[in-house]
C-alpha cells in the first residue's frame, strides 16, 4: 500500500509542476502582442474542407469571407459531392459575400486515407499563392486574421504558422465539458511544448504554409496518408529547416457535440492519433493529470497531513491555469468552472482509453 500511494504522490507532485508550467506559459502568451501586417501583403489562398450541416457553419464559413486584408485573397470550399445539404449554405455564404473572391470545387481523392485532405487534394484547388491556408469547417476567426497571420510570414525563416483556438460550447452541458478540455487542457499543453523546444507541428484549426514550400514537402497529397495530418505538416516543413511559429492569434472552434457518447468519441480519436505518433511520450501525458491523481493519493494514503495540503496546493494551480487559460484564449462565456473535476478525470479515463483499439470514428 506504501509503494502505491508513493506513485500516486510522485504523480502529484509532478502534476503539480506541470500546472505551474502552464499557468506561467499562458501569462507569458497573454502578454504577447499581436502584430498586423501592413506592408507585407502576400496573397492568400483559404481552403474550407466542408462535409456535411453542423451547427453554425454559416457563421463560420462566412467569417473567412470577411476579411480586412489589404492584399489578394480567397476562399476555395472543398466539398466530395454536390449533393451534400452543406453545398446550400456554402453558396449562401458566397452570395452574401459579393467583395471576396470565393469558389466552389467538388470531388474526392479515394487514394488518401485522411478524409479531411482527401477533400482537399483534388483537381481545382488552387495551391499557388504565397500562403496556403487549411482551417476547418467548425473554426470562426475575426477580421484582422489574415493580416496576423501574413505577419509571421515576414520572417524568411518561418515556412508554417499555426493558432491556437478555444471551444465556443452551446449551453448543452456535455458541450461546455468538450471546450473545457480544449482551454484548459490542449491550449496549454501546447503552450508548454514551445517553452520545451521548437514546435514541430501544427494545429489542425489553422495551418498555414508558404506556397513556395508547399509542393517542395510534396504537396496536399503528403499530408493525406496520416489522420495527424497537423503534425506531418509540422514535420516536413522543419525538417526542410523552416520553423514553424505560433500565432499570437487565437480562433474559436464550434463544440457541436450535444452527447457524451460523441465527446468520448471525438476525444478518444485524438487520442489514439497521439498514441500512434508517439507512442513512448504519450506515457508522459499521465503526469499532467494532477487533480486527480491528488484526489487518488489522499484516498490511498489517508495521509490528511500531506494529501490535504498537496491538494490544496494542486486546486489552486489548477484554477490559476483556468483563469489564465480564459485571459489568454480571450474566452468571454459563462464560466463552467464546476465541471473542472468531472473534465479532468474524463481526460485521464480518455488518456488510458487512447492505449487500447486503433479505430476512429470520424464525423
């Protein structure tokens, strides 16, 4: 019983620094400006993978289309087939969009495995601007996103640039839970990964690429034999010897899923990729877990002396990463600060579930 609750105290403690790691990295990032480009105009093109109705899709589809972006750019919506009920708000977006230069293209490439790409690279789609721009369906961003984003590319050592995002939940509460674990959980992770080394990977809300780079990595169809095709972009853009930065601009992310049976799945999918990619530092991801390992070592131990303190200690970090996590992802909701518990030990129930199965469920 003694070794037992000495793991689950070394997990704490480690936990713990994790946490304070990330609240340091998340004040860090609150602080970072901004920067819009002014003069460096690149042009730009916006590829949207669409499949299938979703909640809000014509507000965030339309948010791509309203840009104040001084230099050329445009969307192209990539759907598989016309008969998709999607193709309706598509067009819509369009119509209502007459000052953005936007298209539709229709097809699918069977050969890639990864349906999202497999959307994308497909004859039509134009690859030859200075910036290729890949974001989801489910993703909303502001007016000056372009600009922000033209702005990392100044520097000639850049070849990527990604965001973070934050969740835009319904007031379902499974939905609340899903956009939790995305601001306090995956934002900050990543925030953590940059203080540890260079990034070598994106993130799946936005991934731009220098069009130059692009077919250098082997285009579309590179990304398309992986289901992370966020990291394998990350890959081959630094192994060219390009860095791949991090936007100090944040876009938000619609959690559409109503049920917990969807979360679990959404989430384990996730889960699994990371496994897959990573298979021996996906064992560290238990140490981040700190509140409820604290929780697990003052129920094995029964020690009040030390567990009641270390917890303590622990739901303090973990309400600071919170807060911060809501400052520096510029989140403005209604706060659902008493499902912090609940989501932290579905993390850690979602964690152990990635090392077993290979199948994903996709949308």
């Amino acid at each position: 019983m003694l070794s037992v609750s000495l793991f689950f105290l070394a997990l704490t403690v480690v936990g713990a620094i994790y946490l304070a790691t990330a609240a340091r990295a998340l004040a860090k990032f609150t602080r970072r400006p901004c920067p819009l480009a002014t003069e460096f105009l690149p042009s730009v093109v916006i590829l949207k993978p669409v499949a299938g109705l979703e909640p809000d899709l014509y507000e965030n589809l339309a948010s791509f289309c309203d840009q104040d972006y001084s230099g050329l750019y445009e969307v192209v919506f990539c759907l598989n087939k016309e008969s998709d009920p999607a193709l309706a708000v598509v067009e819509r977006v369009i119509a209502n969009s007459p000052a953005c230069r936007a298209c539709v293209v229709f097809g699918e490439n069977p050969e890639l495995v990864n349906p999202k790409i497999a959307n994308l690279a497909k004859d039509g789609v134009v690859t030859t601007r200075d910036i290729v721009v890949i974001a989801d369906s489910d993703t909303r961003v502001g007016r000056s996103y372009l600009s922000a984003l033209a702005a990392d590319f100044e520097s000639l050592a850049v070849g990527a640039v990604t965001c973070l995002f934050s969740g835009t939940p319904s007031a379902n509460t499974i939905s609340r839970l899903g956009a939790l674990g995305i601001d306090d959980g995956f934002a900050p992770s990543v925030l953590v990964a940059q203080r540890l080394g260079e990034l070598r990977f994106c993130v799946g809300a936005t991934m731009a690429v220098r069009g130059t780079l692009l077919p250098v990595i082997g285009g579309l169809t590179a990304l398309g034999n992986t289901f992370a095709d966020d990291h394998e972009l990350g890959q081959l853009v630094t192994r060219k010897g390009f860095r791949v930065a991090l936007s100090r601009y944040v876009v938000t992310t619609t959690v559409a899923e109503t049920t917990f049976g969807e979360l679990w799945a959404r989430e384990l999918r996730w889960a699994r990729t990371e496994f897959e990619l990573a298979r021996a530092g996906y064992a560290f991801s238990f140490l981040i877990y700190a509140l409820p390992m604290a929780l697990i070592y003052l129920a094995v131990s029964r020690s009040i002396l030390l567990g009641l303190p270390l917890l303590t200690i622990v739901v303090g970090l973990r309400y600071a990463v919170h807060r911060l996590a809501r400052t520096a992802l510029g989140v403005s909701g209604p706060d659902a600060i008493w499902l912090i518990p609940f989501r932290d030990f579905m993390s850690l129930a979602i964690c152990v579930a990635g090392l077993f199965g290979r199948r994903r469920t996709f949308r």
